[in-house]
C-alpha cells in the first residue's frame, strides 16, 4: 500500500509505461486490505462458529460503533490535501454493510460471496451511468469529508457505486474474508488450500481477462468507445482503470485490470489476498517450529493499522506539491515510511500497547458489547 502511495506506477513518459510496482502492487494491496477486514472479523466474531442470538446482536453494535470511529477518522482525513485515494470511510461503511452476514454458515457465505463477484460488477455497470447522468453527478472526485455530509446523495453515490473503492462490488472482499475466518485454519491442509487455490484462481482471471482483451476482441471494441485521451488503454489495463468510465461496452466487464471491479479483477484479486493468508499461516506453522517470532514484523504492523496508516496519509499531505526535503527520494521516502511501522508496531506489540486510535475503536467496541472501557 505504501509503495503504491509514494512510488510511481506509471513511468514518468508520454506512454505511461507501468513501473514494476504498478505491476506488483496496485489493486492487489488495496484489496488485500479489504480481505483482511473480513477475516479479522470472523475471528472476533466466534472463528469457525458465528453467533448466534444475543452474542450476535452484541457483536453487530461493537462493530457498527467501530465503524464510526473509523468513518470519523476518514472524513478527518479527507480535508487533507492529498493525491491519494483514502479508503476509510469506504471501510467503515463495508462493517455497516457487512453485519447482515456475520451469523451467516460457511456455506450460505460462500453463496453470497460467489454471487456478489458475479452479479454486483454486471448490476454496477448499468447503474453508474444513471447516477453519473444526474444533476449534479452522484460522484463526489475527492476524498470524502465532513462537508460532504451536507451533501447526500453525491456522498452515498460516490461510496457505492461511482467512488475509488466502490463498495457494491468491494462487499465481496468482506465476504472471502468473513469464509476464510470461518475455516478451520488451524488444520495442516487449510493454508495450503489457500495458498494453491487462491493462487489457481488469481492466475485464470488473469488468463481469462488478458485473452479476453487480446485475443478475443475485447481491446478493440474498448478502444473505439474509450474517451480519455492521456490514458493508454494498454497502461491502465495493467495498472489502473480507475478514471475512466467504464460505459458504452459490455466489454469492461470481461477486464481484469486493477481498481476496475469487475468480476474477473474481484476474482483474482481474492485469489492472492487468500494467497497471502495462506503463505503466512505457514510462516506461522514454521515460526512455532522455530520458536521463532518470524511474524513479528508484520504482526506488529498489523495490530495498529488504522494508527499508521492515518500518520501515513498526514505525512504524505505535508509533502502534497511539494518538494522533498534535500537529499530525499521517492525510494527514500518509501523506506522511511516502511520502516517507521514496523519499528514502531514491534515496540507496541512488545510492550503490548493498542496504537492511539485502535484503542478508541476498542473502547466503541467494547460499549457496543456492553462492557466497560476498561475491562479486559
């Protein structure tokens, strides 16, 4: 996610020429994000056993009041001048939108999520173009923030459907995340399962999208509606779709391209966000053979996201058209950046502190559950 914010995705040419971390990184880090919170949930939530009852409802207001805190945080932050895409707020209303789902069984969750992937990406594509056709557009073009409050319907517009990280289609990322929880993750075979499925997966989407471009036809029936002139289709295909509406052709839908949200993009983009789990369920398997902590780095991280990636975006926005400091790179800023989180989440983890803003989402929670701030 950091490289993705402070390192170009685009070579700084005519051709806009994908750089390796556009390659690497763009779609998948964001999405990987959204997994994750679907994960963490299922294993706050009961693990492979969904509540059920009062435990149920306890758990939907701890969470719908975490999702505030969050949703606060993002509209603080989207007052910020920053060329970044914040995704807090899209975040908190994913947990709103999620809380139907968490008392759900393994397998009604993976219906629903095989039927978001399929049919949000088909029904998103035909009502974009009635909300972008409205006056004004249902779309906000920046970062939402408290003044956008003032303004509905642009608002809900623009999270669900017209925004960065749409969340009619991003739904379906919770969802992976929520089956993946709710598997038995401690059995041998489950890691491995995630690592060769999800691998499997992301590279047929893959396959399919390129082929569907390429060698089907799709590439040229896009060319002739695409109006975007200074974006290659080429380019944003490998890297970014975002900015570009994706209207006039059915042929969108059969892309795989970063940020596009379309079937084949969820598909693959689950796939290696369960890659990733799968890999680091096994790290953790070799670490407790080792008696080693190899997952501490991450681990540390992992614990205060919302804490460092809320000082990444403040930090980003007092550089936002500015020069960087003498002597400072873009490569530089990147380590920087890097290294500060796991220092400073191995020192909390260590000292076993919650980050700053994780403790009042704590606290949110644990008033949602009925028990007081303090309690352990």
């Amino acid at each position: 996610m950091m490289a993705t914010h402070l390192l170009p995705t685009f070579e700084a040419n005519t051709d806009l020429t994908p750089t390796w971390i556009g390659l690497t990184f763009s779609g998948r880090a964001a999405a990987l994000f959204a997994v994750l919170a679907g994960v963490g949930l299922a294993l706050s939530t009961g693990k492979q056993v969904p509540p059920e009852g009062a435990a149920l409802n306890a758990a939907r207001r701890g969470i719908a009041l975490r999702a505030l805190v969050i949703a606060a945080v993002g509209l603080s932050l989207g007052g910020l001048e920053v060329n970044l895409a914040i995704i807090l707020v899209h975040y908190a209303l994913l947990f709103l939108c999620i809380l139907p789902f968490l008392g759900l069984k393994l397998r009604a969750l993976c219906a629903w999520a095989a039927g978001g992937i399929v049919v949000s990406p088909a029904l998103a594509y035909l009502l974009r173009p009635w909300l972008m056709a409205a006056n004004p557009p249902l779309n906000l073009g920046h970062n939402p923030s408290w003044e956008d409050l003032s303004t509905p319907f642009p608002l809900l517009g623009d999270l669900f459907l017209t925004g960065y990280y749409p969340v009619f289609q991003w739904l379906s990322y919770l969802l992976v995340g929520l089956v993946i929880g709710r598997m038995a993750l401690t059995k041998a075979m489950i890691p491995v399962l995630l690592l060769c499925g999800g691998a499997a997966v992301a590279a047929l989407a893959k396959v399919l999208g390129t082929a569907a471009m390429e060698n089907w036809g799709g590439r040229a029936a896009l060319e002739a509606v695409l109006n975007a002139p200074g974006y290659p289709l080429d380019s944003v295909l490998q890297v970014n779709l975002t900015g570009i509406r994706q209207e006039g052709s059915w042929w969108w839908l059969a892309a795989a391209a970063p940020h596009s949200a379309t079937t084949l993009d969820l598909l693959h983009t689950c796939g290696v966000a369960a890659a990733v789990v799968g890999v680091c369920l096994l790290i953790g398997r070799l670490a407790d053979w080792l008696d080693l902590d190899l997952l501490l780095p991450l681990r540390g991280a992992g614990a205060m996201t919302l804490t460092l990636y809320s000082a990444h975006v403040w930090v980003v926005s007092a550089f936002y058209l500015k020069p960087l400091p003498a002597g400072w790179t873009e490569e530089g800023m990147y380590s920087a950046h890097a290294a500060t989180a796991i220092v400073v989440g191995i020192v909390f983890v260590l000292l076993k502190w919650r980050g700053p803003l994780e403790l009042v989402g704590h606290a949110a929670n644990q008033l949602g559950h009925g028990e007081r701030a303090g309690r352990r």
